[in-house]
C-alpha cells in the first residue's frame, strides 16, 4: 500500500517520479534537491465495490424532520400509517433512485414493499 513521504531535508511531502538514468522510482521533493529510492512500486491503488448494495444510513429523528415529505406508506414493524421518505444517500451512478421510509411512530427504516416483490419477480433488476 503506497504511503505518504516527507522530505528529510525541508518535510515537505514527497511525490513519486521515474529517474530515467537510474530507471527506478523515487519520491522527489518539489521545494529542494532531495530525492530518496521507493521501497513500495504502488503508488496508487483503485479499490472497487464488488457489492453495490444501498442502506438506509442514518435514520435517528428523521420523523421530526419538517423538510421531509410525509407519505401514508404502511410501516412494516408497527403498522403505523405515516412516513417520511428521502433518497438513497451514497450517490452512486450505476445505481437507480430508492426511496427508503422511515416511520414516524417507532422510527423503523424500510423501503416500498412493492419495489421489492417487483425485484423478486424479475429476478433482482
């Protein structure tokens, strides 16, 4: 895993550069001469999902929210007829727009029941 370097001479931080004559990498400060051989060859990693799967995320108090839009959607726990509702919160692209519920009687999290008979019977798309 690549970490950060500081230079030894000034402790600015290093950055990675090819050294054509001794063709190996080096971190190279920017503000002096000083330059030191790199231990690690990774000098950045792209660590994707594998599971893209949204959650509810923080649901505490959201009942009380006066920016919230209330729907009459049943709560599956309780059965309390009156839930606020708002978007999934990681944003991601590939992902399409859930709306998930959160009760305003007991504070459960939930989304449309009918949404998820409608992935069972298309096989999750």
């Amino acid at each position: 895993m690549a970490s950060l370097h500081f230079c030894s001479e000034c402790n600015n931080l290093l950055y990675p550069k090819a050294d054509p004559d001794r063709r190996v990498l080096v971190y190279a400060c920017r503000m002096c001469p000083y330059d030191e051989t790199a231990s690690n060859m990774c000098v950045y990693r792209n660590d994707l999902l594998t599971i893209t799967k949204e959650q509810a995320g923080e649901t505490q108090d959201l009942a009380s929210d006066p920016t919230l839009a209330h729907a009459a959607m049943q709560c599956p726990k309780c059965g309390h007829h009156d839930a606020v509702f708002y978007q999934d919160q990681s944003k991601r692209n590939e992902t399409r727009m859930t709306l998930f519920y959160a009760c305003c009687s007991c504070g459960h999290s939930f989304t449309d029941p009918a949404i998820q008979r409608e992935k069972e019977d298309t096989g999750g798309f």
